[in-house]
C-alpha cells in the first residue's frame, strides 16, 4: 500500500483535529441546553400540581374539563425532547459540513506550507553536475524552512567549487600527463631508429612502446570516466542505430539486429560506449565466437565467450577489473572499458547491467531514455 504523502496527513490532521474540536463543544453545547430546559414534573410542581406544597391552581382556569396535569407534563417532555433532537441533528449536520470546508481549506493551507519543500525538491531534481548554478532563494521570515532552503543553497555552493576545482585538475592533468607520455614515446622511437641497437635494447623498446601506449589509454580512459561522470554539458538527438552499425563496420563478427532508435545525449561519449562495448565483447571472446548487437527498446551486445561466474559479473564494472583478473591481465586492456560504459549510461539517465549466459559469454543491457 502506497504510503499518504505529507500534505495528505497534514490534511488529515487538520481535518481530524477540527472534527474532534466540533463534536467536544456539540456536546458542551447540548449538555448545556439541556440542563436550560425545564424537566416536565418541575415544571408542573411551580404550577401548584398535587405534592408540590403550593397552592394548587384551578384547573379551570387553564385547560377546563381536560387532565392537563397530564397534558403538560407530556407536552413539555416532547417540547424538549423535541428541541434535543433538532439541536443535534443540526449541529451534527453543520459540522459535518464544516469538517468537509475545514478539510478543503487543510489541502489548501497543506499546499501553501509545503510550497518551500517542492520548491527545495524540484531544484534538487533538475540539478546536475553540468548544472549546479541552480539555486532555492526562498524568500519569506527566517523559519525553519528559510533555514532548510539557506542550507541547501550552501551546500550548492561548496559542490559547484568542489567540481570546478575538479575540471581544472582534469584538465591540468591532461596536459601535464600527456606531455611526458609523449616525450618519453619519441625518445623510444629515435632510439630505435638507430641500426647499431642490440636486439635485447630492441626488446626492451618494443616493451617500453607498448607500456607507453597502454599508459596512454589508462590515462585516456580515466579523463573520459572523469568527463562522463560530471555530467552532460549538452544534449542533442543521436541516431544510435547508425552509431552501432557504422562502429560494427570495424569488426567483421559482428553482426547487428537494429531498428530506429534516437535518443538525446553527447555524440562522442555515447561513441566511446558503443566501442567499448563491441571491443569488449570481441576482445572477450572464444576462437570462431560470435557478438551479436541488437538494437530495440534497449541496446544488448551479447557474445559466445568463456563462462563467467555470475556472482562476479557486476563487479565487472568496476574500475581495472578484467573477468577473473584483477589488476592484471593484458597489457592491450586497461580496465575500464566497462567502468567507461556504465559512467556513459548513467550520465545520460539510463542504466548498464549484464548477466551470464548459460554457455558462456555474457549479456550487457544498455537502458537510455
């Protein structure tokens, strides 16, 4: 059962408490007026009635040829039992109609009361790590929810430093790391151009090239975490059909099952997830394997590769994890294919999760809205 959100129980309070007030003063009321009300045998004993010690009244006078001390006494008891019932037949009928206005004005007043907290909800929904410019500004006395909005401004304020601070270091790193990188693999190459070069120097150049190169992709792979994890700077429609198919052109056992599919996001990171995904289920495969892409609602690339522990597929998507190596493993690989794809896919509102196939291989499901 869904729970009642918080305007409803407001209301419900409001409404509640109202209800509770009416009925305690209905019953004030009625006791009240009937203790007002003269009782029937009271009455008649005031008029000299037998047993009374006044001095009894000719009937004559009153009501002649007719018992009317029974006539009054039967009277006045329906007059007042009369009176009774209207009194709380009508006050019962205002206030049900009162709680029914009282509950409608609680919505109302529920409404304008919580109005902050949406507010403070709605600003927190729409922001983003490319959007932290956003900001509550309740205006109104300085109240606990002022003071709520205020902090949540603050907190704003030290995340929007804390990630400019952080795209100047990616940056900085960028150039500070790749320079070097770059340096040191023209170094490398002139060595190497020399025909008086050992073969074991040779070797160990050959080595020193590819420890450069898998370096530069660690690097480029961390820049490009680092890049999807802040955020979409913007957004515009990618054919991701066409994406898929054009990326599948570089790999002939790929085969691709598509139909249309848009979908609003950057070019260029959803690129680099579509590649890591195809070179993931490439590189991850058995001799004379398939990979499959198919392209519907959501984007699956399966393949026929080695079994897979269920219980370690999603730490796959961890950083520098590679199946059962940890760490390690190729030198071609840096790790963070997957790690790159579920960063992707979260950036754009979706989701990435795979599974194990039954004969070995895995399922990786890519959810974009």
């Amino acid at each position: 059962m869904k729970p009642l959100s918080v305007r409803a129980r407001l209301t419900a309070l409001y409404g509640g408490l109202f209800l509770l007030s009416g009925i305690v003063l209905l019953v004030i009321v009625y006791l009240l007026v009937r203790d007002a009300l003269p009782a029937p045998r009271e009455f008649t004993q005031r008029l000299g009635m037998p047993g009374s010690g006044q001095p009894r009244v000719d009937p004559a006078t009153i009501l002649p040829a007719r018992p009317w001390d029974t006539i009054v006494v039967d009277s006045l008891a329906a007059y007042r039992s009369s009176t009774l019932t209207t009194l709380l037949f009508q006050s019962g009928a205002a206030l049900l109609i009162m709680a029914v206005v009282a509950v409608a004005l609680g919505w109302l007043v529920a409404r304008r009361v919580l109005r902050p907290l949406h507010d403070i909800t709605a600003t927190a929904r729409r922001l983003g790590a490319e959007d932290l410019g956003r900001r509550i500004e309740l205006a109104g006395p300085d109240d606990e929810l002022k003071e709520l909005a205020d902090t949540f401004d603050g907190m704003l304020d030290r995340l929007s430093r804390s990630f400019d601070s952080q795209r100047r270091f990616v940056a900085n790193a960028s150039h500070e790391l790749r320079t070097p990188l770059a340096l040191q693999r023209t170094l490398i190459d002139v060595a190497m151009l020399s025909d008086d070069v050992p073969a074991d120097m040779r070797l160990l150049g050959s080595r020193l090239i590819e420890a450069n190169d898998r370096t530069e992709r660690i690097l480029d792979g961390l820049l490009l975490l680092a890049r999807s994890d802040r955020g979409l700077s913007g957004r515009v429609p990618v054919r991701l059909d066409h994406l898929v198919e054009t990326v599948a052109e570089g790999f002939e056992e790929v085969e691709v099952r598509s139909r249309p599919l848009t979908v609003a996001g950057d070019p260029v990171l959803l690129e680099r997830l579509v590649v890591n995904l195809i070179d993931n289920a490439v590189r991850y495969n058995r001799p004379d394997g398939w990979v499959r892409v198919e392209i519907g609602d959501v984007l699956i690339v399966r393949n026929s590769g080695p079994p897979v522990d269920p219980d370690t597929v999603e730490s796959l998507f961890e950083p520098f994890r590679r199946g059962s190596h940890d760490r390690t493993g190729d030198a071609r690989h840096s790790g963070l294919g997957l790690s790159i794809v579920r960063s992707v896919a979260v950036a754009h509102g979706g989701s990435a999760s795979a599974h194990a196939r039954a004969n070995g291989g895995l399922d990786v499901t890519i959810r974009l809205p």
